[in-house]
C-alpha cells in the first residue's frame, strides 16, 4: 500500500493534525466510526475505495462491505415504520441493506460481523438527509456496541456535529486543502 499524500485529521473539532495516509490508517484504527467530512465533488467516494483498499491490503481476511446510502432510501423509509429498538444492527443491514446476497453470504457475513473482521463503508450520509437523518443517526447509534469492526462514512461538513455527538468512539478527518504553491 503506498503512503503518499497528507491530510488533516480533527481530533477534536477544533484540531487539525497533519499526517500521513498509513499514520491516518493507524489513527482511525482504534475508532469503531471514521467519518470523512468534505465538500460536495471533494472526492469523498473515492477516498474511501482508497482507505478500502488499503484495508484489504493489511487485514485480507476481513470483509469489506460498502452501502451507496442513497441508492437504499427506499429502505430508511421503511424502517422508520419499525421499531429499530428491537432490532440489531447487524439484522438491520442483513436484512435492508443486503437485497442482492444470498442467504449463505448473509450467513458468512454474520460469522464475519461476530468476529470482528467487517469493515463497513457507508457513502454519502448527508444524501439520504434531511428526511431520513434521524433514523439514520438511530441505525448507527445501535452500531455502538462491543466490537472490533468499523464504520466509515461520507458526509458533508454541516453534519459533522450530528453525527460526531451521537457515535461514540469516532474520528472525523478531511482532505488537506492543496495552495497554488503545493
């Protein structure tokens, strides 16, 4: 994997921290939420391929699964007709968010989610909002459980505080803006 190119990590909201992708990769490790903040045509999709990659790279027994959020609106609203309390995060994305896998691949993606070893790739939260927002925020509060898998997630900067003050355990981190003399 290479190890090019710098950005700028927020800690906190108000600190930015230069480093490099793997020191990135290293950093967010320990967070069950990694969020990408960033402007619209930033390049937030194919910044988290890259992190996917990568991952794949260094954990390859791992599962990595991502979830075009807008192409599942359909489902956000059906889940707010439920009672998401009573149901698992993992039966939420099993059940809503898999239509195309077969039972068997659900099956394996279970073993995979109860060992620790899937790291889910969420884009483009801030597409499925404002009308879907809150039961989104509800679907990834249930992920805040005791395990070593991740969530990675796209959106843009004015959800930043949405969604760092409900996911426990998350690191928020953008692109570092380039100059006309980089």
């Amino acid at each position: 994997p290479q190890d090019n190119g710098n950005f700028n990590v927020i800690v906190e909201t108000t600190k930015y921290v230069e480093c490099t992708f793997g020191q990135f990769l290293a950093k967010s490790r320990s967070k069950k939420f990694v969020i990408y903040s960033d402007i619209a045509g930033s390049g937030k999709s194919w910044m988290l391929t890259k992190i996917a990659e990568n991952l794949k790279f260094q954990f390859p027994t791992h599962w990595i699964f991502f979830i075009q959020l807008s192409d599942f609106i359909s489902k956000f609203e059906e889940l707010q007709n439920l009672n998401i309390d009573e149901i698992s995060f993992l039966d939420i994305i099993k059940i809503h968010f898999m239509p195309s896998k077969t039972e068997t691949e659900k099956r394996i993606f279970e073993r995979f989610f109860n060992e620790g070893k899937v790291f889910l790739f969420m884009d483009g939260f801030d597409e499925i909002c404002p009308k879907n927002k809150e039961i989104g925020l509800r679907i990834l509060s249930k992920f805040n459980q005791r395990t070593s898998n991740q969530v990675f997630i796209t959106i843009r900067p004015h959800l930043e505080n949405d969604l760092s003050s409900v996911l426990n355990e998350s690191i928020v981190f953008n692109f570092k803006r380039w100059n006309k003399e980089e």
